[in-house]
C-alpha cells in the first residue's frame, strides 16, 4: 500500500467517477470482514436487491474478489472490466510518479463492473487499513468496522494507532457499525465520530448477540438489532466470533434499508443468514479424518480460532498444519494454537513472502517442543503427515486436522482438497 490517495481518485475521475453510481457499505476492520461482508451480501440478496462485494485476499481465483449478486465475476465479465480500465490506468502512470498498484487496479475494476452490471448497492471491504486505502474513494453510507488488533504494523505499533488509520472511512451524515472494540480503539473511534457527525451503532449497546446455541452445521442465534429482536437466525458458519460478525452484518443491513428505525422482514433475515458461506473460514472440506481450513493468519485469528474448535468441534486429537507468512507473529500465534493441537507440522505456502518452513518449525520447536513438531514444506505433504498422525492416536472417526496460519495456505489446500 502506498500512502497516497490521488492515483486512485484521479483514476476514477477519468473513469466517469463509477463509484459513484451505486450506494456503499463500506467495510474495515482487523479479522472478520470478509465473513462481514458475505453475510450482508446475503441478507441484502433476500430482501430482492442485486448487490456487488468486493473483498479481498482471494482464495484461489482473483475473480473471487469481485462478486456480482452473490457469484464471483465470470471470467468474461473480469476481463471486460480490465480492457475498460487498462487504458485509464496507462494515462495515469504518466501523470504520477508511483504507477497504479495491482490493488488500486482491481479495485477501479471492482466499481466499473458494479456500474456496468448495475448493482444496487455495494459492499466494499477495504485491503488494508481505512484512510490511504484504495476503496476510500467512496462515500459510503454505512460504515462497518470490525473488531481491531495488532496485525499490519505499518499501520501503526499499537492498536489505537491503527484504529485512527480505520477510522478514515468514516463519513458525516452516515451511520457506522461497530463490532466490540477494545476501551482505546472504541475511544479512538468515537472521538472521529463526533468530529464528523458520524452516528455509532456499538455491540454490546445499540445491538448485539441476545443468545447463541451450537447447531448441526454451524450455530442458532437470537440477534438483538437496531429495529428489534430477531430469533431463530440459523447460521451455517462456526464460532463464536461468526455470531458477532452476524450481529454487525444485521445492524448494517437494517442501517442501509431503514436507519434501523424498525424491525425488517425477519422470515428475509433467516433467508439470508441461512445462505450464507464463507469459504476457508473453519470450512470443513474432508471427512475420516475431518479436514478443517481456516484463514486465521494473526494472533486474534488465531485466539478465535482455538476458542471455536473447542466450542463447535469435538475432536479426541487435533494436528494442525500450520505455515505463516514471514511479517506474523509467529511465537504468539502458536503459543495460542498450542493447547488445543495435539502436534503441529509445519509447512511453507508457495507466496514469496512465506515463513521458510524450517525457520518457522525452530519457533514451533520452543511452543510445542520437539517431539510434537514435525517438518513438510510441501503443503500436499503436511496435510499427508497430519492425516497419518490422527489416524495413528485417535480413536475411530475422532480425529481432526486444521490448516491455518494464512489465507495463502489456505487457498492451496482449497486447491488440494475441497473438490
């Protein structure tokens, strides 16, 4: 990410300004807008309108990151959208001294395929950050920030730095969703509100989780909205921290339908929550052993991760097959992942900017010590090791493993195993 605004701004200029064509939810946060993003894509889809979402890392395609009334772009449509935009961006590496970033591109792409589809409203998920990031150019109308932690520390070295970074999509006369904050980063928050004129909905006070039980195939919340209580919200994701994601995604949902004045349609609500996916998110891909993938890929990923395989699965041993991206904590994430895994293997994601598997496996040496730490670079190879290690010490269908550390090994062993 570069700093500077006025690539992207003067970009849209010359593209007609397509941002502006359609209403925006805009999204920013540490860990869940992705997942955030989906289920408002979902719920707005069952009250009969046609969104379009934009989110980002990709799993295994980059068309994944631009959707158009819940389907990934086609690949005609992504490249019809990048002939439209190319010419433009070729003009405005001319102009500046920095070219055009790969994101800035896709996201220019994003907003001329919402324009041309149309869609009628859409949900923007920022890349990194909040103030310099691309998808800033918009004015969104609600705004959604999810739960801030350490993560990018080029955004900041403490997480009440990085929440004024987020705090840039904030908008004056709009109205912006906040998941549970830590006492800084809400203070942080509510202090650009009030300089804005921003009105807050906060979990916890305006709206939030009224109940939750775990259910077959993900879990039964009773919401507590903007409008009004909302039960038997059947949600076919797991943990805990997907409840919270819902509670954000409804209050955002009734912000954009009717400032959450009233009660919405809850028979739609249900719909929607009921249709909701969120691949790579404790997506389970395989059975005998089960196979768990989750993009957790920092310390607060990974603490909701441990807590949602003790709260939604029931495993007599877990291995996990962990490999990270070289920017992470490497140390804190295994320190949290450590007490629910039985043993760890340690592998390595084809991205230039991957943990060398064994450096990583020295740090998982001092977590788990070294006879719970076995070594496979190759992902196809770390997952075969893990399978044998459950089948070797559980008992009889109670084994598990889970793929984590990144949404890149993620997407590899999508590649390998969902299909």
């Amino acid at each position: 990410m570069i700093p500077d605004l006025e690539r992207m701004r003067d970009l849209v200029d010359l593209l007609g300004h397509p941002e502006r064509s359609f209403p925006v939810v805009h999204l920013t946060g540490t860990n869940g807008k992705t997942s955030t993003a989906r289920m408002i894509d979902s719920v707005l889809r069952a009250f009969g309108l046609r969104p379009g979402r934009y989110t980002s890392p990709h799993l295994e395609s980059v068309t994944e990151r631009i959707s158009l009334d819940g389907q990934p772009a086609s690949a005609e449509v992504f490249a019809r959208a990048f002939d439209d935009v190319l010419p433009y961006v070729e003009i405005i590496d001319g102009r500046h001294p920095e070219r055009v970033t790969f994101f800035e591109l896709l996201t220019a792409m994003a907003f001329s395929a919402f324009a041309d589809a149309p869609v009628d409203v859409a949900v923007v998920e920022v890349g990194m950050g909040g103030a310099w990031d691309a998808t800033n150019v918009v004015d969104g109308v609600v705004q959604v920030v999810t739960p801030i932690a350490l993560d990018h520390r080029e955004l900041g070295d403490t997480a009440e730095e990085i929440a004024a970074e987020k705090a840039g999509i904030l908008r004056p006369a709009s109205l912006a969703v906040l998941g549970a904050q830590p006492l800084g980063v809400a203070r942080v928050l509510a202090d650009r509100a009030a300089e804005l004129g921003t009105t807050l909905a906060r979990e916890g006070l305006e709206f939030g989780v009224a109940r939750r039980n775990v259910a077959v195939g993900g879990q039964m919340l009773t919401l507590r909205g903007l409008g009004g209580v909302y039960d038997e919200i059947f949600l076919p994701l797991h943990g805990e921290h997907q409840a919270h994601n819902a509670a954000c995604a409804l209050a955002a949902v009734e912000a954009f339908l009717g400032g959450g004045a009233e009660l919405l349609d809850v028979e739609a609500v249900r719909a929607g929550f009921a249709a909701v996916s969120s691949p790579g998110r404790l997506e389970v891909v395989r059975r005998s052993p089960t196979i768990v993938l989750d993009g957790a890929h920092n310390v607060a990923g990974a603490q909701a991760l441990a807590e949602a395989l003790t709260d939604s699965f029931a495993f007599d041993v877990l291995v996990g097959v962990v490999g990270l991206l070289s920017d992470k904590d490497a140390h804190g994430m295994l320190s949290v992942l450590e007490p629910v895994l039985h043993s760890v293997v340690i592998t390595q994601s084809s991205s230039p900017r991957a943990w060398p598997a064994d450096e990583l496996a020295a740090v998982a040496v001092e977590v788990f010590g070294a006879d719970r730490v076995e070594v496979a670079p190759r992902l196809d190879d770390a997952i075969d090791a893990a399978v044998r290690l459950v089948e070797e010490d559980a008992e009889l269908g109670g084994g598990g493993v889970i793929v984590a550390g990144s949404l890149t090994i993620v997407g590899e062993a999508r590649r390998l195993l969902a299909r």
